[in-house]
C-alpha cells in the first residue's frame, strides 16, 4: 500500500559503502535486533523493510542494501535513484572505507536528489582499540558537515547509535504538506487555472 495518509510517509533508503564496512549488519540489527560475526557479503543488492514512529509520523523504510563492489558499481544508480535518503557507511578501522565513504557522497551529491537525507556512519565503533579514522571535532565529522551530511559513529555489534541514525533520517524527511482542500475539490472561476488544471499530469 502506498502512501495512505499525510502522516505516513514511504521513504526508499539506500546503504552505501565498501564491502565489509558493515552496511548488511546495521541493516540486520536495525530490522532484527539481531548481529552475527560472519555476515555474508551481499551479492548486487538485498531489499528490507522496517517502520518507525517519529514524533508526528510514522515512516515507513524501504530499504536497499547494496553490495558495495567495484564490479556492482554500474547498479548502484538504480538504488540511489528516487531515494528519500542515503546511509553511507564506513569502517572506523579502515581509512580506505572512509575514502570511498566520500567517493560516494560526491557521486550522491552529482546525480542523487538534493533533498535527499544524507547520514554518514562511521561502523564498527565498539573497535576503539583498532579505530584508524578519528571521531569527535575530526576529520569524519567536519567532513560531514561541510557536505550537508549528518554523521554518526555506529556499532551494529552492540547496537549503538543504530535505531539512532534511523530515527533522525526519520525526523529529517520532509513532511507531506498538508492538503489545502480535505475535500479534494477545487472551485474555481478563473479559465487560465482550469486549463492549466485540465492539462496537468500529476
Ligand atoms: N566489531 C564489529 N564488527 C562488525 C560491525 N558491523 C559489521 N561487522 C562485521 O564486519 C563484517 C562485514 O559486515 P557486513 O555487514 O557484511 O558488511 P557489508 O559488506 O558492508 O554489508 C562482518 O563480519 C560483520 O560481522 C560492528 O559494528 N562491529
Ligand atoms: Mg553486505
């Protein structure tokens, strides 16, 4: 069912990331409740979906896991496209993941939608022993914002900042408008509108 109401709102999300940066496992936690070691690497891309209530809402996601390998980089588009929002995700123990991390903001920012909610998620947060890409005041989060993101470090392990990086994407969606005309009539004397209205589309 689609949209039925102005409170409830369908938002495509899609997960973005090297292989291994643990797109899957936040996914699986964030759907399940549930985290496994040995995750198996995503083949093209999975489809999940999960709702949430936020203050005034309740959204629904929709959501794409993609892959994440360079030989599955020519589909990616077709995930992107049309998302209300992105999670692109890296490995706080793999600075090469927080390269490609950016690569991906940049290939958003160039063809994605503007409006779309962008979430950086530095993963794997529980490694503070092995981190390699700093947090707090760092480079990840001045990164963030200066590209309009909102950036999270997350652990799909022991949860942490998971449901949180959903719930704010949520509360950052646009809203529908509401309608202007409950009754779904509109009255009007004007000729120019009625033309304009009789050869409209949407
Ligand atoms: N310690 C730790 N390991 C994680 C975390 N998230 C994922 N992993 C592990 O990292 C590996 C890759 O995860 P996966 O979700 O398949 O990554 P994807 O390729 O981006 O989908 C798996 O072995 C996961 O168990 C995390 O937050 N902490
Ligand atoms: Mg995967």
């Amino acid at each position: 069912m689609a949209t039925t109401g102005n409170k409830n709102i369908n938002a495509k999300l899609v997960l973005l990331g090297d292989p291994g940066a643990g797109k899957s496992s936040l996914v699986l936690r964030f759907v399940k409740g549930q985290f496994v070691e040995f995750q198996e690497s995503t083949i093209g891309a999975a489809f999940f979906s999960q709702t949430l209530a936020v203050n005034d809402a309740t959204v629904k996601f929709e959501i794409w896991d993609t892959a994440g390998q360079e030989r599955y980089h020519s589909l990616a588009p077709m995930y992107y496209r049309g998302a209300a929002a992105a999670i692109i995700v890296y490995d706080i123990t793999n600075p090469a993941s927080f390269d490609r991390a950016k690569k991906w903001v940049l290939e958003l920012q160039a063809q994605g939608n503007p409006n779309m909610v962008m979430a950086l998620a530095g993963n794997k947060a529980d490694l503070l022993d092995d981190r390699k890409v700093a947090a707090e005041a760092s480079e990840a989060q001045v990164y963030a914002q200066e590209n309009g993101l909102f950036f999270m470090e997350t652990s799909a392990k022991t949860a942490t900042n998971v449901n949180d990086i959903f719930h704010e994407i949520a509360k950052r969606l646009p809203r529908v408008q509401p309608s202007q005309n409950p009754a779904g009539m509109v009255l009007t004397d004007r000729p120019a509108e009625r033309a304009a209205s009789a050869t409209c589309c949407s």
